[in-house]
C-alpha cells in the first residue's frame, strides 16, 4: 500500500520535504512506519515522535491503512 506522510520540524528538515510516498506491506504498524522514516534520515538521528492518523494521536501499535492522513510531530522546544 502506498501512503502520504506528513513531516514536520526536525523531521521535514532532515529529510528536506514536507511529505513523502511510502510503499509499505499491509498491515504496517505506526511504530513500523515511523521507524521507516526514521531510517531515511542521514545520519542525524532524529528524536522520538508522536504519530497522528486521521488527525488523532496513535499508539505504536495501531495498524495504518490506505487513505489514512498520516503527520508526523516531533517535539518542539519553544522559547
């Protein structure tokens, strides 16, 4: 299955993009997705992030599926 996903912050910046297209076997967890796109990253390691799916947090293990809005949110440090 084919997914759009959303990156935001360190992540977008690493990846220089705001979205990208993963192809990915059903049945792809959240925690399998992210640590997909944590491993296109150069070598920066990127922090641990929250998940949204269909603009609602998920947990590691909640399957996505085709058509899902998946957006990607890393923490964000403010001052």
């Amino acid at each position: 299955m084919t997914l759009t996903v959303l990156l935001f912050a360190s992540y977008a910046d690493a990846l220089g993009r705001s979205t990208l297209q993963l192809d990915l076997p059903p049945g792809t967890t959240v925690e399998e997705l992210l640590d997909r796109v944590r491993g296109m990253a150069p070598a920066t390691a990127l922090p641990r992030a929250r998940v949204a799916v269909n603009q609602e947090y998920a947990f590691p293990g909640q399957p996505v599926a085709p058509g899902d809005e998946i957006a990607i949110i890393p923490p964000v440090a403010g001052g």
